[in-house]
C-alpha cells in the first residue's frame, strides 16, 4: 500500500531535494511541503502538476496510483479547458448527468459546471474518486497525457 505523502518524501530525498527547495519552486512555506509529507493536508492539484512538472513524473506516479514514472506523451502545466473537457468525456463514457457525477462526488452541480466549462479546476480528492472508481488517469483528466486509464495500478493508502 501507497502512502501519498511517504512517497512524496521518496520522491524528493531520491531526487535530493530539500523540503525548502520544493517548498520555492512551488511558492510555499517548507512547512507546506512536511504537512504534505506528513498526510495532515490534501495537496491541491495545481500544486500536484507543479510538483510533476518539476521531477518531470507523471502526477499518477505521485500519487501512487502506478509504478509507471512518466508517461511518453506527458505534458507540462494545466490546461483548464481541456480539464473541462476530459470531464464532459467522463460524463459522456459513464451516461452521467451533471447530477450523478455532483453525487457521486459528494459535491454540488454548480461545481460539476465550472469544472467543465473550465472555470475551476478539479479538486484533487475529486480526479482521486474517479481514478479508483473508474480507473481514468488523473493526468488524462487535467490533461497532461492522452492515456485515459491507468494500466497498472497500485492501492493507495491516505
């Protein structure tokens, strides 16, 4: 089992980076970077792009979703509209109303809208739940990547 925030100190000692020169990169404080190692707050997914961007990692590998470090086509940034998009798509594989997706997320239909209208980008928590419902790619979904499900997947323990 995956510890999120064990393998994001794997991540950076392998790395030999210091929680100080992550925490700058990303324009955090250093405790920052130890809450999340410590598993004490969810890591939004702007920063998990960062975070993927700076070790050029793929953001499934983070998470420890794969073994697989890097996906071939793996792109750097967010791009919101495509995010938006994935998540029409998503509705469109599962036959889900923006309703059924808010519920199944625990979460408003307003936000379902913003999400893929590209207003707002998807809670990390969020992309997690259909990653290990659905198997899509959490890259795939904030469009990192044009592979949609995760091949080889690991259990994840938060």
């Amino acid at each position: 089992m995956i510890n999120v925030g064990e393998q994001i100190k794997y991540i950076r000692e392998t790395y030999d980076t210091t929680q100080q020169e992550l925490a700058k990169y990303l324009k955090l404080s250093k405790s920052s970077i130890s809450h999340y190692e410590k598993n004490d707050r969810d890591i939004p997914m702007r920063n998990l792009s960062k975070i993927s961007d700076y070790y050029n990692l793929s953001i499934d590998y983070i998470l420890g979703i794969t073994s697989i470090k890097k996906y071939n086509d793996l792109k750097k940034g967010i791009h919101l509209p495509t995010a938006g998009n994935r998540l029409k798509e998503i509705c469109e594989d599962l036959k889900y109303s923006n309703v059924k997706l808010a519920k199944e997320l625990n979460t408003t239909e307003s936000n379902i809208r913003k999400y893929k209208t590209g207003q707002t980008l998807i809670l990390t928590a969020f992309a997690l739940q259909l990653n290990q419902k659905h198997n899509y790619s959490i890259d795939w979904i904030i469009g990192k990547t044009e592979k949609k499900k995760v091949k080889e997947k690991q259990k994840i323990l938060n």
